[in-house]
C-alpha cells in the first residue's frame, strides 16, 4: 500500500548509487552481464519492519547492441504505527511481489530502452511501462537522455470486494550529462509527473473536531474523542517536477577517491515543496576494499490542504505525515569487498551498508520524531 516508508516523496533511506548518474560508457568496455542480488532490513521507532529481496540479471550478446534485463523483488511490511492505530487497526502485515523485464539498444552515438515492470499485494497491482532513447555527442563527452514511463494502479480494500479504485501516472524526464574536465562529470535532470486518481490512503482516517491530536490511544486510536472521523481526502489531480544536478569530482590521492554532490528542488500542484543536499565520498582503502560514506539532508514545506488539526470538516483532508512539514538528516557508510575471477565471474563485488536518519515532523503531532535504520547486504558478480 502507498503508505510505506519511503513511497510517498522523497523521504525514504539515503540512495547513493553514483554509477548510475555518470554518463553511459561506450559499449566497447560494457561486460557480457551480470548478475546482482540484494537484502536489507528497514526498522523504525514507529513499530515498523520491512524486509525486501531483489534479484536482478543483465546479458549483453557480444557484438549485438542489445542488452536484456531482466529482476524480482519480494518486500514484506510488518507494522503497528500510528496511522495503523488511526485506523482502529493493531498491527497489519503485507507483502508484496515485483518482477520486471527491459531491452536496450545501442548503435553508433544512440541508444535507447524499454521496459515493463508488474507489481502486486493483497490491496494493490500496479503495471509500468517505460521507453528512453539518449544520445552522445562531442566524442561521448556529452550525452542528452529522454524517458517516459506510464504507471497503471489498481487500488482496492482489505475486506472489501466492493471497493476498488485507479491511479494513473504519466512522467517525462530529460537529463544532461556533461564531462567537465579530466576528473569531473556532472549530470543535470528536470522532470514533470501528472497523477490522477486515488492519492489518499483507502485505511487512515481523520479526527475533526474535538481536542487537538496527541500520541493515538493504544486502544481506541486517534478518533476517540473526535466528533467525526471520516476517511481522509485527497485531490484527485497532482502535477510534480523537480530539477536535481549532481557533481562528480575525482580527488588528486594516493588511493582512488571521489566526492559526489547531489541538490534537488521538487514543488507540485498541491504546494509541497522539497529541497535535498547530499554530500557522497568513495575511497578505495586497498585493492580489494572500497569504503563509501555520506550524508543527506531533506526538507519539506506541507501540502496546503494538511492541518495538524481539522476544527471544522474541509473539502480535503490529510493525516499523512509525509504531506506535513519535516526534514530529516541521513547518514551512511557502505563497504565493498572485490574478488576477480571467481568461478564465471569476472569481477565479483560482495557489499554491506548501514544507514541511519532521524525525521522530525514539525506539525504531525501523534508522531514528533522518527528515528530508525536500514542494513543491507548485497552481490554482484560480472560476467
């Protein structure tokens, strides 16, 4: 369901993944495949737990231009928080299935890619569709990107055959990628996403009226002394885009080193509106080890139609933290150990990674804080 962490905004655990924002490399140097699995663990003071698995495989055919890919993931939320508690509800558990396919072309100074992706749980499908095409210039110095994607959301109700819903996305990014001296490349992306249908959550309700919001009764939840608790509203329209550049600086040292910065400005129709610094150092302490380290600051201004309490019952109404107002600081290392020529493996990659943040919600009172981490073990091995 939508309300997972990290799903709604950006406010989700600190993502450092620099290789994929540099520009794309001439396929003279890309491997034949490779194959990469993943587990992490998310936990949280809100009484929150989600454990996810993904697998991914890439084949490039020599010679061929192609590249198939090809991934599933299986996440599982197990979770007693507030807005559970909201909804008179002690503890709800989901897991849900993802599996996605996608060809790549490349010829000459092109390339370009499609790809579908199938989501499931017990409340929610969601089918993708995307297509990108990208072009280098300027002896691969400079490459200019183009992708669309459409998103397709069946939404339903635990417990309730007679409700379902839809949510459609559309979204167009356009990036740039640009060399900028022998150590440095930098990569600037705007995007603009239409959504239209049900964006508000089908289990939170809302109190109106009664004594302000404090921490949810165990028991009774946050509609106890309520004069009403209907479901909460939401617009059915949202228009977002965002500008986000980053820089990458290769460090004059001994040992192989480099600093990333990333800044990200993000508004939408409904006034929420973010900005991200994040600061990312990678150094290779030997020749098999490489220690990466960063931190990530987040702030956001809240939706025009979220209150901290409704007096009076509006057109639209939101008791979803991640439309109040918070920011949130997180901080990581990531170490990385190489093996070459491991059994059909060229270069194989074994990593581990442990990020910590800390939310402050600044008018969501049933939840002042969050404070919580996420650890993840990881493989990847190229062919």
């Amino acid at each position: 369901m939508s309300d997972k962490p990290g799903l709604n905004g950006d406010s989700g655990p600190i993502a450092s993944t620099a290789s994929r924002q540099q520009p794309r490399p001439p396929s003279s140097i890309a491997h034949d495949g490779d194959v990469e699995a993943r587990s992490s663990i998310y936990a949280d003071n809100d009484d929150t737990v989600v454990s996810t698995t993904r697998v991914d495989i890439t084949y490039a055919p020599a010679d061929l231009g192609l590249t198939f890919s090809g991934g599933y993931l299986v996440d599982t939320i197990s979770t007693a928080s507030v807005d559970v508690i909201s909804a008179a509800t002690r503890r709800w558990r989901e897991t849900r299935h993802q599996g996605a396919v996608g060809l790549g072309v490349e010829h000459d100074q092109w390339a370009g890619g499609i790809g579908y992706q199938f989501s499931d749980e017990n409340d929610w499908t969601s089918h993708t569709i995307s297509a990108s095409i990208s072009r280098d210039f300027f002896m691969r110095n400079t490459n200019l990107a183009l992708g669309y994607g459409f998103v397709d959301n069946a939404i339903y109700r635990a417990d309730d055959d007679n409700f379902e819903d839809t949510l459609k996305t559309h979204s167009l990014n356009l990036s740039l990628s640009q060399v900028l001296g022998r150590r440095t490349n930098s990569r600037f992306t705007t995007f603009i996403m239409f959504n239209e249908g049900r964006q508000s959550s089908v289990y939170r309700y809302v109190p109106v009226g009664g004594p302000e919001l404090g921490r949810p009764h165990p028991e009774l939840g946050l509609c106890i002394f309520a004069d009403s608790c209907p479901l909460e509203r939401h617009p059915r329209s949202r228009t977002r885009y965002g500008l986000q550049g980053a820089i990458i600086h290769a460090l004059k040292r001994e040992k192989p080193s480099s600093l990333r910065f990333d800044y990200r400005f993000y508004n939408d129709s409904w006034w929420v509106m973010s900005h991200v610094f994040e600061v990312t150092h990678r150094m290779d302490l030997t020749r098999r080890f490489q220690l990466r380290s960063g931190i990530r600051a987040y702030y956001q201004r809240e939706a025009y139609f979220y209150k901290a309490h409704y007096i009076d019952p509006l057109k639209y109404m939101s008791l979803d933290r991640e439309l109040s107002r918070f920011g949130h600081v997180t901080a990581g290392n990531k170490i990385s150990y190489k093996i070459k020529r491991s059994g059909p493996f060229d270069d194989l990659r074994i990593d581990a990674k442990v990020d910590l943040f800390f939310f402050k919600f600044l008018n969501f009172a049933p939840l002042p804080y969050r404070l919580g981490g996420v650890f993840e073990l990881g493989v990847r091995g190229q062919f």
